[in-house]
C-alpha cells in the first residue's frame, strides 16, 4: 500500500523458472473461461418427470388427455340438409 491508501504491486514471490513460463497459460484460461461464462448460451433443463403414481404424474395425465380431447374434431358431425336442396 501507499501512503495515501493506493494499491501497488504486490510482493514477488519465488517462483521456479517453469512456473514462471506458464504464467501466462494461466491466465489466458483464467480470461477465457472469464469471457465463456457472459458469452455461452444458458441451457434450459428439462422439466422433471413426476414419479408414477404420485398426485403429480396423475394431475399429468388428466391435463394430458383434455389438451388431446379438445385437438381431436368431434366423431359426428351435424349434416347439413340446406347443401342436398339445389
């Protein structure tokens, strides 16, 4: 520290000659790792399935079977008798 409270170099260390050389290794990962974690798309998680037989999976299977109930067309249809009098 300085005396009006700045920061400074810190205090070198001994190091060996080899660590001294993957220095910059380090921190061109520590830099990229950096720019990976603002830049890589979040992965979404599929949905946990229910247990089976649980209150869950059952309200699953009733919301299931009305979403395929209201995509199916009704089996009888009204006919329409005004199309036959030309």
């Amino acid at each position: 520290e300085y005396p009006g409270g700045g920061v400074g170099p810190a205090g070198l260390a001994r190091e060996s000659k080899s660590a001294r050389l993957t220095h910059g290794d380090r921190v061109i990962g520590d830099a990229l790792t950096l720019e990976a974690l603002e830049t890589a798309p979040r992965l979404r998680r599929k949905k946990p399935k229910a247990p089976f037989r649980s209150i869950a999976y059952r309200k699953q299977l009733l919301a299931d079977k009305k979403k395929a109930a209201e995509s199916r067309s009704p089996w009888r249809h009204k006919y329409d008798f005004s199309k036959d009098m030309v």
